[in-house]
C-alpha cells in the first residue's frame, strides 16, 4: 500500500542509449522528496533502461519506441524521411510493451515524457490510463519554419499535453509564444558519481602544467567531436602547451546491413574510429587523451582547465552547467543562448559551429589568460548554482504534479 501524497509517476524514454536526456531525468527523480513520487518506466532496451532500474518501482524495456522527429537538428529531410520505417518497424514492440503496461501498472496518476518527440506512444499511454500528461522539451524544436508540420506537432501538443516544460530559454524560444510552457531547468548533483582510479591515472599521466581542454559526452558527429580534435591538431602544430581530454564513448555500434545503411545514408552519428584514425594519422595522442566511457564525470570535471561542446545543435548542453558547478568555463557553438544557460565572454566563450581555427583560439586565449579563465569558471559556478539546483527545481516539477492529481486546474502561476 502507498502513502496517500505518494504520486505514482509513469516515465516515459524512448531513447535507448545514456545521454544527457535520461541523465537530466534520474537527476529530477533524485531530488524529489522521499516517498513523494513511486517512478515507473517504459523505455527501450539500452544503457538508459539499466540505469533507470536503480530507481525503478518496475521498468518495463520494448526493442524500441516509434517517434517523430521534429528537433532542429533532426528533422526528416531528404534521405532522413527513410527513418520512418524504423518508426512503423518499432511500432507493434511499442504498442505490446503498453498493453503489458497497463496489465501490470493498475494505478498511474501522471504520465512524465522524457522527450517531445516520443509524443506516440505518450498519447497513447494517456488514452489507456486516463490520466495527464507532462511533456518534456530538451531539444529545440523545428519551430514555425517547420511549416504544416509544425502547425500540426504544436497543435497535438496543445490538444493532448496537460503541462509543457521547457528545460530552458533557448528551447522556449522554438516553441509557439500562444503555448503554455514552464521553463524548469536541468539539474545536477556535484560529487554524486562514483570515483573512477582508471580516470585519475589519465590526468596523472598529463604534465601538471598543460592546460587541459575537456569534452563529456556520447563521441557524436553532432557533438562536434571531429572539430575538437581538428583543433587539436592546429594547436599542436603550434607547440601549444595544451592538452586535450575526451571523457566519452559510442553509443551501441551497429556491425550488421542494418550498420551499413545507418552509414551508407548518413544517419550514423558515432565517429569514434573516425576520431581515432585523424588522432593517429597527425601524431596527437601526445597531446589528446581518451578516457572511453565513465561515469566518473566529475573527476574528469575537475582536472579540467575548460570544458569544449562545440555542438551542432545550437543550445548549450548538459556537460556546459555540469562543468560550471566544478567552476570551470565552457566554449561552446550556439547562436544567442538565453542568459540562463550560458552568457558570453562572461561564462564562457562562443564560437560558430563547425569552425576548428575559431575553437583553437578560443582554447589558446584561455591558455594564455588563466586569470580570466578562472574568472569565467567562477561565474559559470554562479549560474550552475542559480538555476540548476536539483532540489529547487525537483519541487517545481514535484508541484505540477501534485496539482495536475489533485485536478487544480492550470498550473502556469510557479
């Protein structure tokens, strides 16, 4: 028997692999109050699944959920519209780990979807429990020059999301002025990882005095990971003395037709052997270091001069606030990002996307001024603290749905 007040939570992820998206969601999880949220997940099979079961009530894993993507980055164009046949391939997996669902779970109050674009089966989840529905906007949307696709996406979001949130200003700002969105940031709990000896060694082996330029993430294309390493090189060219540091591996790796194709069309993001083989063909691994994947974010946080997220997707990331609670700066690739996540030549330095000469000089300018290198990392701990507290904004999210279970009407006054 469950408390009263305790609110049973249905999750929703789609995304199999861990990345900053299911990372953001256990964080949220972990700062609500004891008791206070019984959290069920319905999610595709991958490392995010496994590392949901920590938290877990029960977790339900599908081979895979159908999604439409109508992110800025990812929008179906020309050869991407052939990804629909993943989604209609996925779609009997998905619509049977639902059924399962609702055999197993008898008393949901709230649907939580990770991210907008696995809107389906978070549609239909509400359909067969009959409860709300609170969606979630990582990622910045097409917006309004995504044209009828657009118009119909907002309106589905209009018509069947209770509550929209929005995990920032630069992500409200793709969404239509005329939709309610609340804007509850990400979180992070510094110190929380487990410790890592295998990541310690690394930085041991580095000479103290290096100025160490840092990357966390999946080793995507959309990263700008092959940037990274591109000014590497021009650094290093240089005689520079600056040392780069790649914390990250591949998402699951695809060998078979299905790996082929992924690749042949360009749909395939990992780049890790890419990355490996421009390292080695220009003589870097003096100067760059790969740790693979850890979970040790921090430690790799701090030994850090500077954290890099040159990304393709014009926002900053999770790793830019997670680096600034270590009170280190970023360099990142965005156009205009909202003072809530990042503020130029203040927190950090921008740069354009896809640009290694302007990222290398970025990296050296903070190399040559570590006065002013250390006086960004200590605004960018400000910002961290002021808008990425887990406990603050684990009771935003915490009231939104104690309001949409008790039926208080709109919850647009936090």
């Amino acid at each position: 028997m469950r408390k009263n007040n305790t609110i049973n939570v249905l999750y929703i992820d789609g995304d199999g692999p861990l990345g900053g998206a299911s990372r953001s969601l256990y964080e949220l999880i972990g700062g609500f109050d004891p008791n206070a949220v019984h959290p069920y997940f319905f999610t595709s099979k991958g490392t995010a699944s496994i590392f949901y079961e920590k938290i877990a009530v029960d977790n339900i894993s599908v081979r895979g959920m159908s999604k439409f993507d109508h992110t800025r980055y990812g929008y179906y164009r020309g050869w991407r519209w052939l990804i629909l046949l993943r989604e209609f391939f996925y779609f009997p997996f998905m619509i049977f780990g639902l059924i399962k669902a609702a055999h197993q779970w008898k008393q949901i109050d709230v649907i939580h979807l990770n991210e907008f674009v696995y809107i389906l089966p978070a549609i239909i989840a509400k359909k067969i429990f009959s409860v709300p529905l609170v969606v979630h906007v990582r990622a910045l949307a097409k917006g309004r020059e995504g044209g009828i696709r657009s118009f119909i996406f907002n309106w589905i979001l209009k018509h069947f999301a209770d509550v929209v949130v929005a995990i920032d200003g630069n992500v409200r700002k793709t969404l239509p002025e005329n939709l309610n969105v609340l804007v509850v940031n990400n979180s992070f709990s510094p110190g929380q990882e487990r410790g890592d000896r295998r990541i310690i060694d690394i930085f041991h082996a580095i000479p103290q005095e290096k100025f160490k330029a840092g990357f966390v993430g999946n080793l995507h294309k959309s990263k700008g990971i092959l940037e990274i390493v591109e000014a590497a090189k021009i650094i290093h060219q240089k005689n520079s003395n600056v040392h780069f540091v790649i914390a990250g591996g591949e998402t699951a790796r695809v060998e078979n037709l299905k790996g082929w194709f992924l690749k042949k069309f360009g749909f395939s993001q990992n780049s890790q052997n890419e990355m490996i083989n421009f390292i080695e063909k220009n003589n870097l691994q003096n100067c760059v270091s790969l740790t693979g994947f850890t979970m040790a974010i921090g430690d790799v946080y701090k030994n850090i001069d500077v954290l890099l997220f040159p990304s393709h997707f014009d926002a900053p990331g999770r790793p830019v606030f997670e680096a600034g609670f270590y009170s280190k700066p970023s360099i990142i690739a965005a156009n205009n990002p909202t003072s809530d996540t990042f503020r130029d030549g203040v927190t950090g330095i921008l740069v354009p996307e896809k640009s290694p000469n302007v990222l290398a000089e970025a990296v050296l300018y903070l190399a040559n001024n570590p006065k002013i290198c250390a006086a960004m990392g200590a605004e960018a701990k400000k910002l961290a603290e002021e808008n990425f507290c887990p406990q603050r904004n684990a009771r935003k999210i915490l009231n939104i749905y104690r309001r949409l279970k008790s039926g208080s009407g709109e919850i647009y006054d936090l």
